[in-house]
C-alpha cells in the first residue's frame, strides 16, 4: 500500500464517520420543525344574559274622592224626587215622589261608580327582564401538524402564522409561532 492510499482511506474514513456521527445526532435529536397540516377556527356557542327594558304605558284608576257615592246619590235622589213628584196626586204624588227619590238616588249613585271606573290615569313605566342572547365566541385554534410522521392536533389562542412549528428537545416552540394579540390604543380627549 502505498502512501497516497493509506491517506486517502484515513480521510474517506474520517469523512464517513464524521457523517455518521452528524447522521446518528440528527436522528437522535429529531427533527427541528413540525410541518403544520390544517388550521380550524374553534366556535362555541354561548348565550348570554342581557337586561333588556323598554317603555310601557301603563294605566291604572285615578285616586276617588267620594268613595261612597254620596254625591251621585244625592243628585239622582233630588232629580228622580222632582220627576216622581209630576206624576199622580194626593197620596199616588206622594208614592211616586218616595219612589223617584229611592230610584233616582239608586240611578245616581250607579251612574257616579261608573264615571269613576272609567276615571284612569296614564303614565309611562320602564319595565325590564332578562333574556338569553345567543352569541358565537371564538375558542382558539386547533392546529394539527406532522411531527415524525405522525399527526397530532393541539389548541392554540392564536393562529400560526408560518406553516412550520420549531421543534426543541421534542417539544413545539409555540411562542415562536403565535402573533401577539393586535391592541388598539386609547385616545383619550
């Protein structure tokens, strides 16, 4: 064997071992990715308590002031007493004006009970209740991606924004990933 031999096999063995070794590293340490396959927007749908009020118009009976009739009863007792007191003679006058008088004050007080029934006063109340609204909240993400050939879905506050997931020790580097959420400044006057 000569010279140019034995140092050729030293560095082509040299070469392979080193390749070898980088190999076998690369295949015990793993991959330094995994390849995301599909992103789902996850969606619950919630209802929600919500007070909902509104304006009614609500009427009730104004307050009576003569809540025994006696004015009404008075009145038709005076009236049907001068209507009966037309009618007959002698005793009959006499008969018919009892008899106006029991009638007209019975008439009189009925008539002033029905006035005051339909004495109402109206005013505007706000009337409230509660009900349940349906609202459509987004959950987070799942995002399923490829890790050694096999598929695994995990769920994530945010979207990934590349197609790839960086891979340490076996474990996915998430914060790499993920946009921070987007905030709107307060302008304040």
């Amino acid at each position: 064997m000569n010279k140019s031999m034995l140092t050729g096999i030293v560095i082509g063995g040299t070469a392979a071992l080193s390749l070898g070794a980088a190999a076998g590293y690369q295949a015990i340490k793993g991959p330094d990715y995994a390849d995301v396959v599909q992103v789902a927007a996850v969606h619950e749908t919630v209802k929600v308590p919500v007070e909902v009020c509104q304006q009614v118009q609500v009427s009730r009976q104004a307050r009576v002031k003569d809540e025994h009739r006696i004015a009404g009863t008075v009145i038709g007792g005076v009236l049907g007493g001068a209507l009966g007191s037309q009618v007959g003679g002698g005793n009959g006058k006499k008969a018919a004006t009892v008899i106006g008088v029991l009638g007209g004050g019975y008439a009189g007080n009925r008539l002033q009970k029905n006035l005051q029934e339909k004495d109402r006063i109206s005013h505007s109340e706000q009337r409230c209740k509660t009900v349940l609204r349906t609202e459509d909240k987004l959950r987070g993400y799942d995002v399923q991606y490829r890790l050694d050939d096999k598929l695994a879905v995990i769920r994530m506050a945010q979207p990934p924004t590349s197609n790839r997931i960086p891979v340490q020790d076996g474990q996915l580097m998430l914060s790499a990933v993920t946009a921070p959420p987007v905030t709107t400044p307060t302008i304040r006057n």
